[in-house]
C-alpha cells in the first residue's frame, strides 16, 4: 500500500488551497480532483488555485451523465423526498463523488482519498469511500487553520468570496438542487435573509403566464420532453432552467439528521420536483392498488437508506429490484402546467396502464347490479363492526 500520495476532492473553494497545503506537508504527491456534478464554477481559477496551494496535479472528471444515468434515474423511480421538502441532492451526490474519485484513484494507484466534507457529509463519505476499499481522510476534523487565516489566504491570492462557502452560510450544488445551511438560517424562527432570497430567486422572473409541456417516460425513467428524445441530463438542465424562472422546487424545512439532530435547510430543487411529480402520477396510473399503497412504503425506506448514507447497504439493492419491477410498466407520457411556485400534472396517457373508462367505479353499473353492494357491505364490515362492539362495551 501506497502511502506518500494522496488524491484530494476539491469542495470548498475557500478551505481547499490550505487543506492541500496540510496534506502536502504530510505526503510526497497531492493530486487535486474536480468532480463535476452539474454546479457552475471557473474550473480554470479553480486549477490555478489549486496548483498555487502546491498540488502536484489537477485532474478534471466530468460526472454529469453518470451521475445523472446511475444515481438519479433510481431517486426518480423511488419518488425520493426526504421529509417533504429534501430531494436528497445531496445525499445522493455523495455516493457519486466517492464512486468517481474512486475511479479515478484506481487508475493512478492511490489508496488515500481526502475530502472536506463536514457534518451528515462526512459519514456518507466515509462509509462510501471505505466500502470501496480505499482509505478516506476528513481533511476539515483536522484542519489547523481558524478561519482568520483562510481569509487572510484567500485575500492574499484573490480568492472571491463566494457565496455559502461558510460565510456564514454552507452550500451544496449539483443538477439536482442546491441546499443552504448555516448561518441565520440555524435560528428556524428567522425568516430566509435577503442574501439567501437573491441566490434562491436570481433567475426569477417577476411575472410569466404558466408553461405547459409533456415528459416521457420508459420503465419509470424520463426519455423525453415535448416528444423530443433527450438523455435525463439534458432533460434535468431544461427543467431546471424553466423551475428557477417560475420559482419551483423552493423548501424551507427543518429535518432530521443522520444520528437524529435537528437541521434546518434551504433547498431548491426545480428540476426533481417536476420529474419526481410527474413520475409519481404516472406510476399510481400504471399500477394497481396494492402495489401503490406497498410502493409508499418502499420509497419511503429508499429514502431513509439513501439520506443515512447507504447507499451499498444489500436493503437498497432489494429496494431497488422491486423499485425497477414495478417501473417495467410506467410508460407513457404526463403533461404539466408550470406556473410560479407550482407544478401541477393535467394530464396523462399510457398504453400500459390497468386504467379503463369502461370500469371508471361511476360508469360500471352495467357490470352489476347495485343490490349486490348491500351483501358486500355486510361483510365488508364484519370486522370493524365487531371491533367497534369490543371497544364500546369497554368504554361503558
């Protein structure tokens, strides 16, 4: 085992230059990574930097199709939201980030991985990069530096103070949502600051009419939009750019954390609002009753996995072979009004849905006869009435 060089994820723009600073006091090659997830940076200021901070190397990894392909596809078929509000894009990066830095560490033979993740972060990290059968360094447990000195760096080389890179907020960005943390934001009575309105509503127009467009979909998994064949990443920049203008996808909620500890975010997710909807509409279509009301509980424990960090757990692979069983049916096409704040399915339209006007419940009748309702509700409610019976003689 290799231990004079280490491969570094790049996160925080303004910790990144030290903690490349720290670890190549403590190895021979530091080897700087960009994963890109679909978050807008100048990767070329970003290398400089890098390189200015020591590093021997930066390497640029675009992620985007893949992570959209293997990681997004399976939250869309889970209809994952965490807590009414968290699209879990986060959560499902992290897996993603430790999936690709792991490439990437294979093909250079390196068995050290540091990354600068905190808090929830930090154990998906871990969990994921040890899984992998590499050994993970949390630069930020041992930074050295207090952040008059990160400032004093960043200044000193022109460094910009970008927003949520702890000033005071904390940020996470990929083309399934940004998250805001920190701050004001800790307080939950504080109302959402100014400067956390201008970066959620930056490209929100004041007033539009509603947008009307239609999605495709193949066993579960978004093909196309508008009848036009594009792969899922395409479709998720589209959307994301048509949310952000009519301000969808915005959550203001306080969640439970991995070991139970209360957080409060900001999120913003356009894009898995709109798909997750539209799937979950097209999917309750296309199903029976029993596999609709089972799938709800289904999603809901993909959910609790994917948000814990376990994303290898042998649960989730389970999960996800009923998850894709059950999506071998969800094909079709949902049509939606995008209006400001809203998402709204008005239509759909599917060849394999068990859907038929014929045996709609208020056009069956001729199917029987409604003197035969009154023998199955007898039995029907055998069981509550008896029940209730039980009860009330208690109650007495």
């Amino acid at each position: 085992m290799s231990s004079d060089r280490v491969l570094v994820i790049y996160y925080n723009r303004r910790y990144n230059p030290l903690i490349i600073r720290s670890l190549k006091s403590k190895y021979k090659e530091v080897i700087a990574l960009y994963i890109d997830e679909g978050q807008v940076r100048d990767i070329e200021d970003i290398e400089l930097e890098c390189m200015v901070a020591g590093a021997d190397k930066f390497i640029y990894k675009d992620y985007r199709a893949q992570y959209a392909e293997h990681f997004l596809t399976k939250a869309i078929k889970a209809n994952a939201i965490y807590q009414n509000g968290y699209f879990l894009s986060a959560a499902l990066s992290r897996p993603a980030i430790a999936e690709a830095a792991v490439e990437v560490a294979n093909e250079l033979n390196i068995d050290y991985i540091a990354h600068q993740f905190r808090g929830n972060d930090q154990v998906r990290m871990d969990m994921n990069i040890e899984i992998l059968n590499k050994i993970p360094i949390a630069s930020l447990r041992d930074f050295k530096y207090d952040d008059s000195v990160v400032n004093s760096y960043a200044m000193n080389y022109g460094i910009p103070q970008e927003f949520g890179c702890n000033n005071p907020y904390s940020t996470s960005e990929n083309i399934w949502g940004l998250s805001i943390e920190c701050g004001p934001l800790a307080e939950p009575e504080m109302l959402i600051p100014e400067d956390v309105k201008e970066k959620l509503f930056e490209h929100a127009l004041s007033a539009t009419e509603p947008i009307f467009l239609s999605l495709g979909f193949e066993n579960g998994i978004p093909i196309s939009i508008d009848g036009e064949k594009k792969s899922l990443y395409e479709i998720i920049e589209i959307l994301n750019e048509i949310g952000k203008k009519l301000s969808i996808g915005i959550f203001d909620i306080v969640e439970d954390g991995i070991v139970g500890l209360k957080t409060r975010a900001i999120y913003q997710s356009p894009a898995a609002h709109i798909l997750i909807t539209a799937h979950r509409d097209l999917e309750c279509y296309c199903s029976n009753r029993n596999e609709n009301w089972f799938k709800e509980i289904i999603d809901k424990k993909w959910v609790e996995l994917v948000y814990s960090g376990l994303w290898y757990d042998p649960l989730l692979t389970h999960l996800n072979h009923f998850i894709d069983s059950m999506n071998q049916h969800v094909n079709g096409e949902i049509k939606l009004e995008l209006g400001y704040k809203y998402a709204n399915v008005c239509s759909r339209t599917s060849k394999t849905t068990i859907y038929d006007d014929n045996l709609a419940i208020y056009n069956c009748g001729h199917l029987y006869s409604q003197n035969d309702a009154e023998g199955f509700a007898k039995i029907f409610n055998i069981h509550t009435k008896q029940s209730a019976k039980s009860k009330m003689r208690k109650i007495l």
